[in-house]
C-alpha cells in the first residue's frame, strides 16, 4: 500500500545505469535493480525531467533519476489517499502479515540492497549490510505491533455511561528521507505507518539547499496552516563525555563506534569530546593510536574499507573549514587533519586537542570525521558544555560512579543517552531527541502513536 514517489533533490535507492559506472562494475548491479523513473500506485511513472546521481568515491555518474515536480507529487497523494480507503479497514493481522513479507524480502534481497547502498553514498558494504538488516527489524518489530494497537474503556462517575477510547490511522503521511541513513528511516517510519493503516508517500531527500532546521520551519509553517500532525528527526551535536572514574579502554572503544560510523555522517555521531583533566592525556593518546590503527580509508567495496568518502565535496569542506577555524583559535592536530590523496571528496579521520568552546566545531555539527577533545574540570562544567546547544539528540558519557550515572543521565538535555556504550539505537527503543532535535520518537512502542489519532467514543443509556 505503499506510494513511493522520487522528487527533486532526492537520492532515490534505484538507480539506472549509465555508461561504465565505478559502482556499478564494483557492486555488480543487475539491470533489474535499477530505475530511472518515479513508482506510483504499483506502477514505474516517467516524469518530464531527470538528474544524475553520482559516486561520491569516484565522481562516476550511477545513473539517472526522476525529478518530479508538483502535478506528480499531487497523483502520489491521491493515489496514496484512494489506497488508504480500503487500507484502513484491513484487519490488524492482515497488515501484520504483509509487514511481515515485506520483511522477508528485504532479508531476501539484502546484499543487492547493499550494494546500492554503497554505490550511492560510499559507505563500507559491511556498514549497508548492517543498515539493511537495521532496517529490515523495524519491519519486523512493526509487523509484530501492527496487533497491538490497544484502546481503553474508562469507567465514568455516571452509571449508565461507559467512555470508549479508540486509536484510528492519520491518513496519508510523506515522509523525507536523509540521504545519509535512507533504508532505516524509510522503513522505521513506513512501518510504522502501515502498521497504525497509513498510506505513505515517500520522499527519500538526497540534499537541499536548507539547513535542516530551515526546512523544518517551512515544513511546520505549512503544517501549522493546516493543522497537520508533524513528526521530525532533525539530527543533533551528541556531546561524548569521558570523566575521570571512567575506563580509558572502554571509552576509546565507545568513541570509536559512535564517531566515525559512515565517516561520521549520522545524526547520532558523537560531534564533541569533553575529557575531564586527570584522564584526559591518556584518553587522547589511545584514542589516536585507535584512529591511526583501526581506520582504513578506501572505496565502500573494499573489504579493508572502514572509511569511505563523504557525501560531496560540500561536506568536506565544512571539515576543512572547522579544522582550520580549531587550528587558527590554538587547537593542536593529533592526527589527519586535511584531504585523503584518494580523492576529492575523502578526508582523513582526524582528532584535535587543545579545543575551546569558541571554535566552530564546538557548536556546530560537523558531519565529518573529525574529533574535537575539550578538557573539562568538574561535572557540572562537562554538564554545562553539552547542554549549550540549540539541539539534543543524542548524548554519550563513561563514568564508574553510580550516583554520578544517575546524575548525568537526568540533566544531560537531550533523547537519547548511552552509558558507557557508544551504539545506541535499537528498533525495541524510542529514538528521536529534544530542543530543536526534532518532535515525536521512531521505533519502539511509542513510534506507532506518532501515526494514530484518540478518539473517544461516549456510551449512554446502559
């Protein structure tokens, strides 16, 4: 029941190939995988116009892409609406049963999906095999909800009235995408939507000429016009807090897995390291002797490769420019530092010390791999840093002390916390954040409400 519709600016997970393209003789892409033209209501639609879509490793045009307009985008919705007339009546186990195959194939077709993963945004394949098997457990986990959806009955001061609580589907919901986690989003959001009788439109967003939070307001002004419920993860700038009862070892390890997953292009990404003093030295030291020992930067296709190339050259240069505005205000390069000899769009996995709270890469997210180590005294001083931001997401701190856990756990301003462990996300768990994180959560129990409307339902005369 699904209605997925590529528009502009969308980086869309199939592709037509062109020429001799780097991905496609590196992953081996079938033609049957790939496609130029936009899918509404079960059926492959042309649009008037078209753009490229490039590997960010080699530059290598991987196809061409439907760039719909408005009058598409109108068909997709009311197709979508058409389809959620009958949808919503179909029973909880029905909708359970086809999340469920929808499910199957995606395991099914896990390595082709991959593949096209890897070849569009250039991450490492084992990186987009793990996003498929990610994404195909919220499918999983939503198919499984789908039979959940519960209401209540309330018993009322009067005798002779009984209160009823029910939960129906919203309608028709579009969901956008971000390019850097496409599959994840697509189905924790989708399924959770089918799961509650939705019909969905989706809009997988490769990049846009807005900051998130400016198309966030666009986004919410026009919802507001209409009174239109509105779910957004809008990324973050997780702070990493490592104090001194914290093991060393650990925390490295934990930073390792939060900062440079996917080059550290997600929105979950630890952007601020804040060391406190007496474990500070040793922490910098092993966690660059991890950076120059672990990572490996290469093309996704290779097996070596931990790190591949960042989306565009955009975005390496907000590295570039965060590094030199560090260096300029007294930051010290611990290791990397500038562009990767591989090519333009590579940046070599770089840490910074001697970071103050005035430079760049302090209060802004990075999107990158750079990590910047600020040295901190006490806890409400670590605490203060992390909370100065507009945005809170996620949050990560290492300690041994329990009351000190339970302390920072609370007052850390953001959705999302994880305690002495660097992954966090989880299909059984709420995600989203705080501040101007975003609204509503994904995954979890909780996902589904984002995507049901109460109604209460008044019974007299009993």
């Amino acid at each position: 029941m699904a209605t997925c519709l590529r528009l502009r600016s969308c980086r869309a997970a199939r592709l037509r190939t062109r020429g001799r393209g780097y991905a496609g003789d590196s992953a081996g892409l079938s033609a049957a995988l790939l496609r130029t033209d936009g899918f509404v209501g079960g059926r492959w639609l042309p649009a008037a116009a078209a753009f490229p879509v490039h590997d960010p490793a080699s530059g290598a045009e991987l196809g061409m892409v439907a760039d719909c307009g408005v009058p598409e985008a109108r068909a997709a919705v009311r197709t979508a609406y058409e389809a959620f007339c009958s949808w919503r009546g179909v029973s909880a186990k029905e909708k359970s049963s086809l999340l469920r195959k929808w499910y199957d194939l995606m395991i099914q077709n896990k390595d082709d999906l991959a593949r096209i993963i890897t070849a569009e945004s250039g991450k490492p394949l084992k990186e987009a095999q793990g996003e498929i098997l990610y994404s195909a457990l919220f499918l999983e986990w939503f198919s499984e909800e789908a039979r959940r959806i519960y209401g209540d009955i309330i018993y009322t001061p009067a005798k002779e009235k009984r209160a009823l609580v029910l939960k129906q589907p919203l309608g028709v919901a579009a969901v956008i995408t971000p390019w850097n986690f496409p599959s994840a989003m697509i189905t924790r959001k989708v399924g959770a939507a089918l799961a509650a009788g939705c019909t969905v439109v989706v809009k997988p967003a490769e990049d846009t000429p807005f900051s998130a939070l400016a198309l966030a307001e666009i986004l919410l002004h026009h919802a507001a016009d209409s009174v239109k419920r509105v779910s957004m993860e809008l990324g973050g700038h997780a702070p990493f807090i490592v104090f001194d009862s914290a093991s060393v070892d650990q925390a490295v390890a934990g930073a390792m897995a939060s900062k440079f997953r996917n080059s550290g292009q997600t929105c979950v990404c630890s952007n601020r390291f804040l060391v406190q003093k007496g474990i500070h030295d040793s922490f910098v030291k092993k966690f660059a002797e991890a950076i120059k020992t672990n990572l490996h930067v290469g093309s996704g296709f290779e097996e070596r490769t931990t790190q591949g190339p960042l989306i565009n050259e955009k975005a390496v240069e907000k590295v570039e420019k965060h590094v030199s505005d560090a260096i300029s205000k007294g930051a010290t390069i611990v290791t990397g530092g500038k562009r990767h000899p591989l090519g333009k769009n590579f940046f070599e996995p770089t840490l910074l010390s001697n970071v103050t709270k005035d430079m760049l890469c302090s209060h802004e997210e990075t999107f990158g791999p750079l990590a910047p180590v600020i040295k901190f005294d006490t806890e409400e001083e670590a605490v203060a840093i992390a909370n100065a931001a507009d945005v809170g997401l996620a949050g990560y701190f290492y300690s041994q002390d329990p009351a000190q856990i339970w302390r920072v756990a609370e007052q850390l301003e953001v959705g999302m916390v994880g305690v002495n462990e660097g992954l966090i996300s989880s299909v059984e768990c709420p995600f989203g954040g705080v501040k101007q994180s975003g609204l509503g959560r994904e995954g979890s129990r909780y996902g589904i409400d984002e995507y049901l409307e109460l109604k209460y339902v008044c019974f007299g005369g009993l």
